[in-house]
C-alpha cells in the first residue's frame, strides 16, 4: 500500500504539474507537448535524477498515446470541412512525405555523412507532421476553413505511410524487400486500415443509435473504444491501425450519437492525459547529457525540412490543386513536428543499428528547438500573409439523449452568437409534429415557453422528439440557425455546411 500511495501521490503530482504547464504554454501560444516534455526532463536523470532508457516500453506506450490521440482527431473533426480538401491532404500525406523524405535524406547524406540507410531513416521518422502538435494550435487559430481542415487531415493521414517505412527501413527488410514489394505492402496496409475503420465506425455508430446502455457515461466510453477496437482489428490483420483509428473515429464523430457534446469532451479528456503521459515518458527517455552533440544535426536536419523539404513538398503536392501561394507559404511553416517523431524514433532504438541512440537525441532535440520556433510565429504569419479568418458565427450547438421508455430523445440547443434563430418566435421554428420545445432557460431563470415567446442570443432550450423525427428536427433547427424561419424559402434544409471556396 505504501508503494501504491506513493505511485498515486507522484502520479497526480506530475498530472497536475504538466495542467499548469500547458497553461503557461498556451499563454505564449506553444504546443503543450514542450510544456510536457519539459516536465519529462525536470524529473529524469538530469532533474530529479528518475533514470528511465526502456526504448521499447516508451514506444509501445507511444503507439498506444498516439492511436488515442488519433481516434479524439478523428472524433472532433467535422466531414464537411476536410471533404473538400481530401485528396489534397492524401497527396500531402502521401507524395509530400516523400518528397520530404528525399530532401532530408540527401541532405542528411551530403551534409553529415551519414549512411544512406540511416540519412533515409531520419528523413522518414522527421517528415510526417503531428496530429497532437496541429490540434492543439490550429482550434485556437482563426484560419480559413480551407487551411485550417487541410493542416488537420494531413496530420491524421500522413502517419500511416510514414509508420510503415520507418519500420521497413529499420528492419531487414531494408536489404531483402524490393521496391516493389515494399510498395505493395504500402498499399494493402493503407487500403486495408481505411475499410477497417469505415467498417468498424459505421458499426459502431448502428450499435450505438440502437442500444440504450444504462447509463449515459458509457456513451462516451463507447465512442473511444470502437475507434481503438479498429486499431487492434487493424494491427491484427497486418493493416495501417493509426489509418483505421483516425478513419474509425472519424465516421463515429460525423453521425448522430447520444450525448454528443459529452462523448466528445470525453474524448478530448482521455486525449490530453494521453498526450501527458506520453511526453513526460519521452522527456524522461531523453538524456540532456548526449543532447550537446546532437545539436549540430538536429539544426541541419531541421533546416534542410523547413527551408527545403516541406515547401517543395507542398509546392508539388499543391500546385495542381491551384492553391493560392499565401496558402502554400503558410502549409510550410505550419507543418509542425511532436510526438510523432519522437516516438517513430524508438523504432530503430530497440533494433540493431548503429547510431539509433545518437537519432533519438538528433530528432528530440529537432522537435523541441524548430516547434519552438515555428509555432509561437503562426498568428503573426496568418496575418502577414492575409490567411486569418475572421470570427465566424457557429453552428446551433444541439445535445441528444435518449429516453428509452418513450421512445423518444430530449434535444438540449444553445443559441451561439450571429445565429438567425435569435428572434425567431417560438411558434416559427415549425418543427416537426412528433417535437415540442419543453423548457427555456434565459439568463440562469427557467421558464415554459409558449407563443408569445421569442429567441434570444445565449438562450438554451429543451426539444422532446419522437426517435423517429429526430433527425429531421435537428435539421430545422439547425436551418433556422443559419436562414431563419424562412430557411425553406432559401434552399436551407439543415445539411452539413459546404466549406466556402476561399
């Protein structure tokens, strides 16, 4: 028991720890991942002296960390939005990657000596932007919707492919494999994860629609373990997990669930305290002692990935797609690297390769020093190159739980700013005979709304609704939101938002 406490005390201590760090963090408007690695470092050997070299645990925690991380990325964002900039954020994940890949490799090769194998390796384990690192900077920066879903899908979609080489060019299929056979096992591995996670997502999102679970926070619950159950269907079958968990939570968070808003807070939870653990292990796996002679590689390897690397990735992977030069310059600088590398760094840590330490601290030391760089910078960039978007009025937040018994659900709608359905009265939402709004609460006071009641901007409000008009009263309300009560009259039928051409 004393050493339980003890585990439990330092637990918490460090969890609250890495809280306020994240705070201080987003004040200077840095990734929280620094705030954590940090952390990482202040308890290891050259802080409080925790030693801590177990490559192989940290990057089976890793994998887990990012394969959660991936299914909250997947949960929270929205279909519409990445829809139309789909195939270009697969050529960013795809060609761009190797693009990179090569840039970094020749560089690595020329400029430090080092083998090709081993300047291919840290090429590929530097070159996939990070999921955690995007999605904890970009939902805090105004940008038009276009950039901003296209950094959040390439982030989700460009680990897979990067995963898979790293690990076939750390492993001995480097030598033995041709070209050809590593590019088949590409292919399946990426097909392969993307049905697995459209499968197990829309069979996820059947079950569930149709079981009423005895309590609502086993919704929640749920909705993270399908995408993860994805992951392991994956890795099981020899097919992309990271691609399954991201397409699996992906089509979970774009159906209608009950207790969305509390599923996704959930996930987003469950999100942070992976990314917590996840970095403070990493930081305790670097050593500060070996960190001065990675520093001069890490600075080439860096700069040959931003100055070179990741524009010409992005000039060849977008230039088809006629994106404008501002958008193109501002994807550049934004790719920003995390965890991601770090933990496909303790890939050939626990393999047999000579200098697969000294690439651990070259591309730790490349993700604190350039995210330090690149992201406090974002904002001003945004600005200078015309690419902020300015606030834009949200979409009529809606709650959904069941009542079992009655086969029915209670629809909980809030009323954000800019939205049409302040001044609507309450006699002109015109909702479906199977829902009646219930309860009105206004400035912190109740009150049973009837004809004579009109909207407001910040009113939140009840729906009771049949199961069966359910959806069709989320779209009115949804529709009146954007077009008011004549949203008919002007084509609006409460659909997914079509993103705006910039």
């Amino acid at each position: 028991m004393d050493l339980l406490n003890v585990y439990l005390l330092g637990g918490s201590a460090v969890l609250l720890a890495a809280v306020i760090a994240v705070r201080v963090a987003s004040r200077a408007g840095i990734p929280g991942l620094l705030a954590f690695l940090l952390v990482g470092l202040a308890l290891g050997e050259a802080g409080l002296g925790i030693r801590f070299d177990d490559a192989e645990l940290t990057q089976l925690v890793g994998f887990a960390a990012l394969a959660i991380i991936l299914a909250e990325g997947g949960l929270t964002t929205r279909w519409h939005d990445i829809r139309p900039v789909a195939w270009l954020s697969v050529v960013l994940s795809t060609v761009g990657v190797l693009v990179s890949v090569a840039v970094v490799a020749v560089c690595a090769h020329f400029a430090l000596g080092l083998d090709w194998r081993m300047a291919v390796l840290i090429g590929a384990v530097v070159s996939s932007t990070d999921a955690a690192a995007v999605f904890s900077v970009l939902r805090r920066l105004p940008l038009r919707r276009r950039l901003s879903a296209t950094l959040e899908a390439e982030s989700g979609f460009n680990d897979p492919p990067t995963v898979i080489l790293v690990t076939v060019v750390a492993s001995d299929a480097w030598e033995s494999a041709s070209v050809w056979e590593v590019g088949g096992l590409v292919v399946y591995e990426l097909i392969a994860g993307a049905l697995i996670g459209l499968v197990i997502g829309f069979a996820g999102q059947w079950l569930l629609n149709r079981v009423a679970l005895p309590a609502s926070g086993l919704y929640p619950v749920s909705a993270i373990a399908i995408p993860l159950l994805a992951f392991g269907t994956a890795g099981f079958l020899h097919a992309s997990g990271f691609l399954a968990v991201y397409v699996g939570g992906l089509v979970l968070g774009n159906a209608s669930l009950p207790h969305r808003n509390a599923t996704l807070g959930f996930a987003e939870g469950v999100a942070w305290v992976a990314q917590i653990g996840l970095f403070v292990l990493l930081g305790l796996l670097a050593s500060p002692g070996r960190l001065d002679d990675a520093l001069v590689p890490a600075l080439v390897v860096g700069l040959a990935l931003l100055l070179i690397g990741r524009p010409l990735s992005v000039l060849l992977s977008a230039s088809p797609f006629r994106l404008p030069w501002r958008e193109q310059a501002f994807l550049s600088w934004a790719g920003l690297r995390g965890a991601v590398p770090i933990v496909l760094a303790t890939i050939p840590a626990v393999a047999p390769l000579a200098g697969r330490a000294r690439l651990f601290d070259v591309v730790f030391l490349l993700v604190l020093i350039f995210t330090l760089v690149q992201a406090p910078t974002l904002p001003f960039l945004a600005r200078r190159l015309g690419v902020a978007a300015p606030d834009e009025a949200r979409d009529v937040v809606v709650e959904a739980a069941p009542l079992d018994e009655l086969r029915a659900d209670l629809l909980a709608v809030a009323i954000p700013p800019r939205s049409r359905l302040a001044g609507v009265w309450v006699t002109d939402l015109r909702l479906p005979d199977g829902a009646v709004v219930t309860l009105l609460v206004r400035d912190g006071r109740s009150s049973v709304p009837d004809e004579h009641t009109r909207f407001r901007t910040g009113d939140q409000f009840l729906v009771v609704t049949t199961t069966a008009d359910r959806r069709a009263t989320e779209r009115r309300l949804r529709a009146v939101s954007r077009s008011g009560a004549l949203a008919r009259w002007w084509g609006e039928h409460g659909g997914d938002v079509p993103t705006p051409r910039d």
